[in-house]
C-alpha cells in the first residue's frame, strides 16, 4: 500500500472513502513512500508528522473476507481503532494500449472500536465477535460474508 491509502494520520477516513484500491498499481507511485515495519503480527507505518497507522491480519472468511484490526495515531494522545473488512478480486485492465491483471482490494465493512479499545476479537462460525469492552456492555457479532 502506498501512503496516499494508509500513509496519513486521517488512514481510516481515507479507507472510509475509499472503495477499491488497484493493489499492484498503487505500489507502482512514488507520490507518497514510506516505508514499513512489521513486529509482533502488526505491520506498521511511521508517519513524518510523529504519527503511525498499523494493522494485524486476523484472518479470512469462508468466502474470503480478509479480517484487519487497524490502529492510527495522529502523533497525539489517542490510539484510535477500527476492524477492517476488505476483499480481493482479480480482473484484467487496460492501460494505454497494454492489457494487465490486476488485483483490486475492496472495502466491505469498517466497525469503529474507539481509543485504546480494550475488547476481545475472535472469530467463531464465520462471524467476527467483538468482546465486551469499556465502549460495549455485551459482545458484538458480525456476519462477515453477508457484506459482501
């Protein structure tokens, strides 16, 4: 990912806006570089700004909806966080007068965890379940291939 998707202090915003990113074209620019770390199952960007984003993959669906918990610091106090449901699909794509494969990231659902959330996720039967938490007084289930 380059960083006009992920590399901003406003990361989940932009993915909020977003619907597809072309994943091989997107790395192809230079516009926005940076730079990425990977520790412990997250994989992070560093921010000029002193702010960060990173996201650990939690895993894939039966029907393949691909499971991100995503964190962003816009240098501040706050660690903000959401889950991220995305998908993959291949097509093909014409540039000038060359064809090429390309593989489309797609968002299909952002849940808002707040700052510093303190709950549990898990999957169990082909939903992702938020465990309670100081922002849910009861366990929240998400169906993850019903958004797709």
């Amino acid at each position: 990912m380059t960083g006009s998707l992920f590399g901003h202090e406003e990361c989940t915003l932009k993915f909020r806006i977003i619907a597809a990113v072309d994943v091989e074209g997107c790395t192809e620019s230079q516009q926005h570089p940076v730079a990425f770390t990977a520790r412990d199952g997250w994989t992070k960007i560093k921010l000029k700004d002193g702010g960060w984003f990173d996201y650990q993959h939690l895993g894939v669906s039966p029907g393949g909806t691909h499971v991100l918990h995503a964190r962003s610091s816009g240098g501040g106090t706050g660690v903000f966080e959401d889950l991220l449901l995305v998908g993959f699909h291949a097509d093909r794509v014409r540039y000038d007068a060359k064809k090429r494969d390309r593989l489309l990231m797609t968002s299909v659902g952002i849940f808002t965890l707040g700052d510093r959330d303190d709950g549990e996720i898990r999957f169990q039967n082909n939903k992702a379940i938020l465990g309670r938490s100081r922002y849910r007084a009861q366990e929240t289930i998400i169906p993850l291939d019903e958004a797709r």
